[in-house]
C-alpha cells in the first residue's frame, strides 16, 4: 500500500532529476563553461548534482506530502464539513474586511494572493461537500492542478537557471534574489530580452503533457485514500527523509573545488538562492579570517601619509572650483574598447577621447553589479561581503564624494535614466544629500525612446545638458554623477544612430549606442558656456561578465577610466594598478582640494600611492598587489594566486589578460595586508566610522 501511495512523489521526483540532469549536462557544454573537465570530474559533478537534486526534491515536496494529508471523505461528514466550511468562510471575510488584517500588514499584494487561495479553497470545499457524487471528479480536477503546478515549477526553474546561467555562468546568487524583489523592472527585461510567448506557450505545451502522463499512472491513488494510521506512518516518513536531506545539504553545500564552473554545475540552484535571500549581508568577522583589529588598521593605514581615519588633505596650490560630471557606464569591459585590442570599432568616441585625457589603463572595477560601481565611486572604500551598502538598511550619512563637494558650495545631484528606486539608489543617494533626476523627471516629448532599465542614453544626454545649464545659472558650481542604462540587456535603442539595428538586442549595439550618445552628450556640452570650466570622470561601473575559470578572473574586473578637461588635463596614461575606490580622490587631488578625508583610496599621484586593487563578487574578496591576487572566502578560506600576463600583441598596459596560478606557500604579507584591508572595512562600516 505505502509504495502506491508514494507514486506521485516518484514520478515527479524522477522528472526533476531527469530535468536537472539535463541543464547540467548543458552547462557542462554551455560557451560561457571555459573550463575543461576530465571524466572523473564529470562523473563527481553529475554525482554530487543528483544527490543534492534529491535533497532539493525531499523538502520540496513538502507542499504535495500536506496535499495528500489532508485529503478524507471523514471531513465532509456531518457536522465536520459544515463547521470546516465555516471556518473557510470567516477566514475569508476576515481578509476580505478587516482593513489591517495581518496579510495587509506585510504590503504588496500578500493579502490579494491569500483572499485568491481561500476563496478557491472556500469555493472547492463547499462543491466537494454539497454535490458528493462529483466528489472524485472533483478531486481529480484539484490533484491534475497540483501535479501541473509541480511540473510547471521544475520547468521554469530550469530555463530560469539556464538564462541566469548564460548571463553570468553562475547559479542563483544576490542577483537573483534582487531580480524577484524587482519584478517590475526584470519581467520587463525578461520580455524584450527573449521571444517570450513561445518560451511560456512551450513550458506549458511540456507540462501539460508530462503532468497527464503522472496524472494517468497515478489518479486512482486518490480513490483509496490511507487511514489516520497510515497517514502517520507516512507523514513520520516524509519527516525523517526531510530531516537526513536538510543534513545532508548542510554537508554538500559546502563541498568546494579549485573549478569555480564545477561548483556551480554541481550545485543545486534553490539552496544558493535561499542562502542569498537569508544573506543579504555577511557578518565578515564570522565567516572571514582576522587578525588583531588594532594590527589590522594599523596595517591599512599605513598607506596614508597621515595614517589615520580621518586625515586632513590638504594642497600647496589654490582650489580650483571646477565643475565636475561623472559618468558611469553600465557594463562597459575594458575588452571593447580599441585602446584594449578589439577590432570592432565599438568605441570609437571613447577611444578618440582618451587620447586626450588622462587614460587609466590598469584601473579594476570592485564587483560585477552596477551597485558596487556606484558604492566604489561614492563612497571610495572596498568592497565588503554580502550586498553592497546602497542595498542596505544603514546607508545613510556616510561620507561621500558629494559631500566633499557640498562642503566646497556645489550642486549635487545623482542622474539616472531609470527609476531610482530600482536597486535602491534613490534610497541611497536622497540620503546622502544628493538631488536626483530620473525617469520621473522626464516629460513624454523628452522620450525618444525607452526600455524597462529607462529612456534612452540619448535622451538621459539632453536631460543633462537641460539640468546643468540650470545649474550653471546659478552661479554655483555642480557635481552630477550621470549612470548610464542602455548597455544592459536587452541592448534595444533607437534605430538609426549606429550601424547595429536597435532590435538587434547584441550587447556590442548596447556598447556602440552609449558609446554614440556619449559623443552626442559632448558635441552639445561643448557649445555651453560652462564646458571649459568642468572636469568629466568617464569609468564603467563593471564588467559585462564576471565568468571565468577562477573566482576573480582578473580581466573580467579590468575597467577602462578617463579624465577629461579641455584645456586643464595633460594627456597621458597611467598605467599602475589602481582601484575604482582611488578615482575620485584622484579627481579631488587634481582640484588641488583641502579637505577632511575619510575616504580608503588613494590619490594615485601621490608619492604614497601603493598600487594595488581591490575585486569581489558577494563572498569572495580579492587583493591584487605586486603580481599576486589574494582571495579571502567563507569559511575563512585563504587562496593566492600567482599573476603573469598572456603572450599578446598589445603592449603589457593594455593586455587584460593573466594565468592565476595557485600559490601553495603563500606569500604571508600580502595575506596580512589583505585581511587588514577588508577586515578594517567591515569594522568601520558596522561601527559608523565612515559616516559624515
């Protein structure tokens, strides 16, 4: 009896592996995979995948194992079924009427979803017991639903890991627990990205055939349903296989290997999601290496000329109150532009422009999401595990660079084409006294074309020159940090402007088109009265990819930046190691501003520059110094990699690309200054230290 009554479970958790079995085998051959794996690799990723994919399977059917128990004929007996109806009904008038009902209180739609449940639950109950001939077909209706349900999940689940997977050549991390939070936006993107009708009228096609195949094998289960005893028998069951499958998650979960795409195909996607989700911030004195905290900033302010916090900065020439636009380009590599050896002609304003500025050739991005870019831009300090400050609860009042030039009598203000909430940067910078212009600012005539991520860089480039003119007229000097949206998939742009059709959704159109409405944005700041009085920062926010054969593939984090002012910036290009956190102490620098420092990078023209950079993804920390890339992970892992530069034409400035070989005998320095580096962070962070 009891191996009859577990069929369904069977049959769906053979459909799952079988479904997870084949996403693996197509990561496995996936291009963004550039690792290569012997058999023996092969044979332990796709073994350790079926057993984390059973574990996954067992606490998943948590919901179908409750289905089953609470099915009975002994409810619909009097006076049961009457009193359970009631129950339905008051349960649903009370979220139908009570106006701050604890599914009201969570926000969102919470209290919509749960009146839509009971009402159906209400509405099947009440058929079920008054019309009890129909009972099965009933019955059968509701078990087919739940079944389709199942089959639904497991499909979409995998062509969900297999999108991400091609985006990123990762399983669910931060970036997908931020995807469910803003559906607005990546429904959106979901839906100019992808043919998106044929992929849901497919998965349903597929569902609907395999769910009437287990609902063919496994309906008549339904027409002799277990006793109580029974039930407790297989309900204590299902509890013991849940229980060894939490365990056993707890140990396969951490199994880690020198392959970064071996731990990923070996994974299971819903545990790494879960983990993001309940991790929004990793408390790094739990989970990372330490070392005295005294020792450690000592070791990090060492760097300083002052070796304190809060030093004084401080220049033999006269400030100059120059304006000052910042533009971050979303996902710009370093890799498209000529300048870096691409033959595409992808950049060419940018390429043009930088022979006359100045041209950081050797200059790395901090992480891989557009909310590091801003952090390392804003806030000037390295990365810290979890989710970026922006994302945070405490992000408020730290000490910025808009607060440096507040306190020099600017104008401050954040612009971004979208709606600023997304990623929560409206958030962030209205609470760090920056203004902000966005999408809300935008009248419709102003819109020549938008996507989900926002209007058009094009458009963004007018907005611009519209603020800053009115800034300019107040005779008070402006900093505006302008981010850039349309290189972001889907890469659609108005037709038109470059020679990759705007429907063509390449990302090398998305890099082409920023790259034509950057030139647009100069030829018109150019007729303005104030251009010859401002500085323009150009630096991408991150890489467009971040997959590679190592945790921190070194030229997935390598960034182009510019300097630009005509008649005030000597060309030239530096090419030590630098951060994106020492950009705008550099720029400060230049001004030759005075003034209280709290920020962690470094002029790089200072005597007391030390190259170095800093790159992480949301666990893995990374310190690259002296040809020598040192990573820190939970749980208090240390590895170090050796650096040397690929054979290539380019000359070494402009050659993004390195072997990482692992170091067995570390070098014992480096570990140190990277510990006190991210450890001195996280403290200061989780103290306040930072704030203004």
């Amino acid at each position: 009896m009891f191996s009859q009554k577990i069929k369904p479970f069977l049959y769906l958790g053979a459909f799952y592996l079988i479904i997870s079995l084949i996403v693996r085998i197509v990561f496995l051959f996936h291009p963004i995979t550039t690792a290569s794996f012997g058999f023996f690799e092969v044979l332990k990723v796709l073994s350790i995948g079926i057993i984390n994919d059973i574990f996954v399977f067992v606490l998943a059917s948590i919901f179908l194992a409750l289905y089953f128990l609470f099915l009975s004929n002994t409810k619909y007996k009097k006076p049961y079924g009457q009193i359970i109806l009631g129950i339905f009904v008051l349960f649903f008038l009370y979220i139908l009427v009570i106006p701050n009902n604890i599914f009201k209180q969570y926000g969102g739609s919470i209290a919509e979803v749960a009146l839509a449940f009971i009402g159906l639950k209400t509405l099947f109950f009440a058929a079920m017991l008054f019309f009890p001939a129909q009972r099965i077909k009933i019955r059968n209706t509701l078990y087919f639903i739940v079944v389709f349900l199942y089959t639904t999940v497991i499909i979409f689940n995998a062509v969900s890991e297999y999108f991400f997977y091609n985006e990123f050549g990762l399983r669910y991390n931060f970036i997908a627990v931020d995807y469910l939070i803003y559906t607005n936006e990546v429904i959106g993107n979901i839906m100019e990205s992808y043919p998106v009708i044929p992929l849901f009228l497919a998965i349903s096609a597929v569902s609907l055939t395999i769910t009437w195949m287990i609902f063919r094998r496994t309906k008549n289960e339904l027409l002799d349903l277990p006793n109580l005893k029974q039930k407790f028998i297989l309900l204590g069951s299902f509890i013991v296989l849940a229980g060894v499958s939490l365990l056993g998650l707890s140990f396969t979960t951490k199994i880690t290997s020198p392959n970064v795409f071996a731990e990923e195909i070996e994974a299971n996607g819903l545990p790494k999601f879960y983990w993001a989700f309940t991790h929004n911030e990793l408390d790094y004195f739990q989970f990372y290496p330490k070392i005295d905290q005294k020792l450690a900033e000592n070791n990090f302010l060492s760097q300083f000329s002052e070796p304190k916090l809060t030093r004084n900065i401080t220049s033999d020439q006269p400030e100059l109150k120059k304006n000052v636009v910042l533009i971050s380009i979303e996902s710009l590599s370093a890799e498209f532009m000529e300048h870096y050896g691409n033959t595409q002609k992808l950049t060419p304003f940018l390429d043009s422009l930088a022979n006359h500025s100045i041209m950081f050739t050797n200059l790395y991005a901090t992480g891989n999401r557009t909310v590091r870019g801003l952090e390392a831009l804003t806030l000037c300090i390295p990365p810290t595990a979890g989710e970026s400050i922006i994302k945070r609860e405490n992000n408020k009042n730290k000490f910025t660079t808009g607060s440096v030039f507040k306190s020099k009598g600017y104008d401050v203000k954040f612009l971004y084409g979208g709606y600023s909430y997304f990623d929560n940067m409206q958030d962030f910078f209205a609470g760090n006294g920056y203004g902000i212009v966005d999408r809300n600012n935008f009248k419709p005539e102003e819109i020549s074309f938008a996507n989900v991520w926002g209007v058009a860089d094009e458009d963004m480039a007018r907005k611009a020159i519209q603020v800053m003119n009115a800034e300019a007229k107040s005779g008070k000097p402006f900093f505006n940090h302008w981010m850039t949206v349309s290189n972001h998939r889907p890469f659609t742009y108005p037709d038109g402007r470059v020679d990759i059709p705007g429907n063509a959704k390449s990302r090398e159109g998305g890099v082409k088109y920023t790259d034509y409405s950057l030139k647009l944005f100069f030829d018109m700041a150019k007729k303005q009265d104030w251009y010859k009085n401002t500085v323009f920062v150009i630096i991408a926010d991150h890489c467009a990819s971040s997959a590679g054969d190592t945790e921190l593939p070194m030229d997935k984090y390598k960034i182009p930046a510019l300097v630009y002012s005509d008649g005030f910036i000597q060309p030239q290009k530096f090419d030590q190691v630098m951060s994106q956190i020492d950009v705008m102490p550099t720029v400060f620098g230049l001004l030759n501003f005075n003034y209280q420092s709290k920020f962690l990078g470094q002029d790089v023209f200072k005597k007391e520059f030390q190259p170095k950079a800093y790159i992480a993804t949301y666990q893995d920390l990374g310190f690259v110094k002296d040809d020598h890339l040192t990573v820190i992970s939970p749980v208090r892992m240390i590895r170090q990699y050796s650096l040397k530069q690929k054979p290539s034409q380019l000359s070494p400035q402009f050659n993004i690309y390195y072997d990482e070989n692992i170091i067995k005998d570390h070098n014992q320095k480096l570990v140190d200054e990277t510990i006190s580096a991210y450890q001195s962070t996280s403290y200061w962070i989780k103290n306040n230290n930072l704030n203004r």
